[in-house]
C-alpha cells in the first residue's frame, strides 16, 4: 500500500483538489442559493409594501396625509399617478394632462429612486419630459445647494444646451455637492406637504 501510494503520488494530490474543488462547488451552490431567497424575499416585500400603499392612498384627504408616514403617503400618491398612466393608451399625452404638481411628485419619485446612487444616475436614466418637471420641483422645495447641483448636471445631460459640457469630473464634484446638500433635508415631510397644498390635484 505504502509503495503503491509512492508509486501513485499524483493521484493522492488529485483525490485531494478534486475534495477541495467539490467543497468549493458546494459552498458557492449554497451562497447562491441563498443570495436568491434573499433576493426574492426582498421582492417580495417590496411588491407588499407597493400593493398596501397604492390601496391605502387611493383616496386623499388632508388628514390621511398629516398622519401617515410620510414616504408612505409619498410613495402611495407617486404610485397611484404610476398605476394611472400605465392604464392610459399613451403615456406621454397623458402625463402632459397631468398638472403641474402631478407632473412634479411624479417627477421626484423617479428622482429618489434613481439618485441614490449619485445624482447623475437619474439623468442617465431619465429624460424630458421626466427632467423638467423634477427640475420645477427641486428649484422650488430643495435646498439651494443641491438645487444648484442639479441645474448644473441639468444643463450638462440636456442634448440642446450647447453652451454646458458633459465633464465626468465636473458631474462627480456636483454628484457629491447635491448628496451633501440633502443629508439634512427631509423631502418625504416637504413633498407631502405639497401634495397638501395642492390637495385637489390629486383628488
């Protein structure tokens, strides 16, 4: 046996890698596995969390919205103007009938979302007439530094200003400008404070 194994040395260190390599297989299996209940438990509750606010703000009044949370009741009127425009045969005419504070919360939900990577990703994922109307909100509820950061990435990613380049420096410096302006901001409180004020917009 002894002699064998001298003999046939290569083949203990195979055995050997082969173990280590079905180990590894399996612990990456089981990694994976797990990353994808992850993933679909987090679907899942964000498809529960969507469905309960849209239910629950469906109907407005002042008093709903001075009670609840605030990114809920955000949430709930951004996602039901959502569920509104994806019934309608055109989208784009329909978001144009929309008014003016329609058009902005609507605006800002994307805005949120997309920016929590940096600001330069909703612009990158977004256009007119999305960009307009979140530029006529930020100008009026933002602070005036990251209103500042955003008509300057605004003016950088608009295809007809030819005046303003798209510097990936410049869109860096103003990324982390516009994430410093809003750290202390609370924007759920101030857009549901809009949405008050303009309460029959979306009634």
């Amino acid at each position: 046996m002894a002699e064998a194994l001298r003999q046939y040395w290569y083949l203990g260190i195979a055995l050997i890698a082969a173990v280590i390599l079905t180990l590894w297989v399996i612990k990456k299996a089981a990694q994976a596995s797990s990353r994808a209940h992850a993933e679909r438990e987090a679907q899942m509750k964000k498809l529960e969390y969507e469905s309960g606010v849209l239910k629950e703000f469906s109907e407005l009044s002042e008093e709903k919205l001075r009670n609840a949370d605030s990114k809920r009741a955000f949430d709930g009127v951004a996602m039901n103007i959502q569920r509104y425009l994806e019934k309608q045969s055109n989208m784009n005419a329909a978001f144009s009938a929309l008014s003016d504070s329609q058009k902005q919360i609507y605006a800002l939900y994307y805005l949120i979302d997309d920016s929590k990577k940096g600001l330069s990703e909703f612009f990158k994922c977004n256009s007119a007439p999305l960009t307009p109307a979140a530029r006529e909100a930020v100008d009026s509820l933002f602070p005036a530094d990251a209103a500042k950061a955003f008509d300057s990435e605004y003016r950088a990613y608009d295809p007809d200003d030819e005046d303003t380049s798209l510097i990936p420096a410049e869109i860096e410096k103003n990324d982390a400008k516009y994430a410093e302006a809003m750290q202390d901001f609370d924007f759920y409180k101030t857009a549901v404070g809009m949405i008050v004020e303009n309460l029959k917009d979306f009634c």
